[in-house]
C-alpha cells in the first residue's frame, strides 16, 4: 500500500504543475515518449487503470488536461485519507498497548484489565510477551 503525507501531496502539485507545463511545450515527435514515461512512473503509483484514464486526456488536449490534474489530485487525496486512517489505528493500537503496560506495572489483575480496555486475554498476554 503506498501511503502519502502531506508533504508528498504538497510536491505532488508542483508534479502537477510541471506535467502540465511540459505538456504545452513539448514537441509532437516527443509526446511518444513523454506518454511512456508517464506510464511507468504513474502506473506504479496509481495504477494502470487508472493511468490510461490519463493518458487519454492528455490526448484530448488542454481542456482535458486541467481535468488530469484533478483526477490526480483527487487521487492523492485518497492516499492521504488512508494514510491517515491507518495513522489513527496504530495511534489507537499503542495507545493501549500503552494503558495496559501501566496497569499491569501497576499489579491490576487481568480482569480489571480486560474490563477496562475491552481486551482478550490473549490479546494482554501478547502485551506482557512484548515487553519482557
């Protein structure tokens, strides 16, 4: 899974910004191989769906480019809000992790433990093991 900060998407407009410039200067004889490095670069980013999808705006001329660069930004976006998710999760995930190293430090019996966090027993024993 590729995840994007905000710095990535930050760059990623300046990306934007010069595939569009590049695109009004470039040489018809040159657009062959401006196509095919679009495609190996934006394939493994966003998938080759979704990269002919560019391609072929790129085809359609200028009015079709500004419409590129949404769908690109659109999709970054989308790796953003993943990233973001997933931050949260782990964020949440050693959070508690966290709590229940303190408790346990703090001798409280497994259930008051498990009734507090909401945790299994294996899931607390698996919690101690990180820790020893």
């Amino acid at each position: 899974m590729v995840i994007f900060t905000y710095k990535d998407y930050i760059k990623q407009k300046e990306y934007d910004k010069v595939l569009y410039k590049i695109t009004k200067i470039i040489k018809e004889e040159d657009k062959t191989t401006f196509k095919k490095i679009i495609k190996e670069i934006w394939a493994e980013k966003i998938g080759t769906e979704n990269t002919n999808k560019i391609l072929k705006k790129l085809d359609e001329g200028d009015d079709s480019m500004l419409a590129v660069i949404e769908m690109i930004r659109e999709e970054n976006q989308r790796y953003i809000n993943i990233g973001r998710k997933e931050g949260r999760k782990e964020g949440k995930v050693q959070q508690i992790q966290e709590i229940v190293q303190k408790m346990l430090n703090k001798k409280m019996t497994e259930d008051i433990i498990q009734e507090v966090t909401g945790l299994k027993k294996e899931e607390i024993d698996k919690i101690k093991q990180e820790t020893l």
